[in-house]
C-alpha cells in the first residue's frame, strides 16, 4: 500500500507536542481509523498518552536497532556507542528504568502489547529479512550480504493482529544489500513476497513501479 500521508510524532515523553498533534488531527477531521494518516512513534510512551486524550486515527509504534550480525543475521540492540541511546530503546524506557530493548517489542507478548494501543508496526528492514553473508568473513558489510531469508515477524505481527510497515527503501547501491545486486526494484519485491503491508521510502517512483510489478506477479 502507498498511503496519503504519514505523520511522524518522534517524540520521547508526553505533553505539549501530542497534545497539538491531537488538536490538529482533530481539528483537520482526521481523527478516524479511515482517514488517511498513520501517527507513528519509536515511543510507546507518546502514543499511548495520545491514545488517552482521544487519538482515533491508525497508529504505528516504529521499531529501531543498532545494527546487524552478518554472520548470524541477528539484531544487535546494544552497542557500546551514542546510538544506544536512541536506536537501542524507546527513551522512555530509558527513563523508567527499563532495561529491555526494541527486540522485546516484537516478541509474541511484545506484539501482543502493542496490539492494546497501535494498529501495525514499522520495523527496520533487518528485523523484517535476515541479512547473512556465507561464508562469513570479519570486517563483511551489507554490501557483502548474500544470503537473505524472510524472520517470523511479518507472520507474528498479523498473527496479532498488526499490520507490517517497513523502512526504510532507498535507490541508492551503497544503502542496498550486496544481495540484490545494485537493484532497488529486487529489495522492494523480496519484501512484498514476504508479506508486508506497506513500507516507507524515499523513492515513491521507484516503489509504486515495484509494486505494480508485484501486483501483476500476483495477479491483483
């Protein structure tokens, strides 16, 4: 799906700004599940607060990471750097004390959670297609990955309930895993084949196209 319009509420701690975006979407008669508007945020805290003064239309809890093990495949959440403390967990864990990471939200009881306050999920593309490179090798990068295999999560998700919105597609090779071989067009169909309802991109020519091509593959 390619929607109308996404807002992104990143915002760490409830209060003024949500309250405002609340009011706006209220006040632009988008307050409803069918209007067309996502309110996405990597902070449960946010969204559930909005959730508490009103908020009607779709929500999607975003889902960070660190980085990736090439030789596993595996998300690494917890890194020995600044970017622990954004893309490691939601702050506000972080500020309760809260020691789990956004793995912990795609679990079958994470998923389950987030099923009491959202409406889909916008995972890193990593947490959606394990990227392997085989054999490995120390010092291997996305641009050696060769190997690619669909996780659990996109069947989890919609086990629970939840709808799979993934990001982020970009054209440009050195952002493209070695796997599809220069071709943005390959990344987009690998993952609509997976079962992914949407995804973000910065290219919406080069996604559209490729989901036409996936639509007349499938035959819809």
């Amino acid at each position: 799906n390619i929607h109308d319009f996404a807002l992104v509420a990143r915002k760490w701690a409830s209060g003024p700004f949500e309250d405002a975006i609340v009011k706006l979407i209220k006040d632009n008669n988008l307050n409803s599940k069918t209007a067309p508007i996502f309110v996405q945020s990597f902070d449960p805290a946010s969204l559930k607060y909005m959730r508490s003064i009103g908020l009607a239309s779709r929500v999607v809890q975003l889902v960070d990471g660190n980085d990736v093990n090439y030789q596993t495949g595996a998300m690494i959440y917890q890194q020995p750097d600044a970017y622990n403390f954004v893309d490691g967990r939601p702050y506000s864990w972080t500020l309760a004390g809260d020691g789990r990471y956004f793995g912990d939200m795609l679990t079958p009881a994470g998923l389950a959670e987030i099923k009491t306050y959202a409406d889909g999920i916008g995972p890193w593309k990593p947490q959606v297609m394990s990227l392997t490179v085989a054999p490995f090798r120390t010092g291997a990068g996305l641009a050696d990955v060769n190997t690619i295999a669909p996780t659990s999560l996109v069947a989890d998700a919609h086990r629970a309930g939840l709808f799979v919105h993934v990001y982020t597609f970009r054209n440009e090779q050195k952002y493209l895993a070695g796997y599809y071989k220069g071709d943005p067009t390959a990344e987009y169909l690998a993952f609509f084949r997976a079962g992914v309802d949407g995804v973000f991109t910065d290219f919406a020519n080069t996604g559209i196209a490729a989901r036409d091509v996936y639509l007349k593959e499938t035959g819809r």
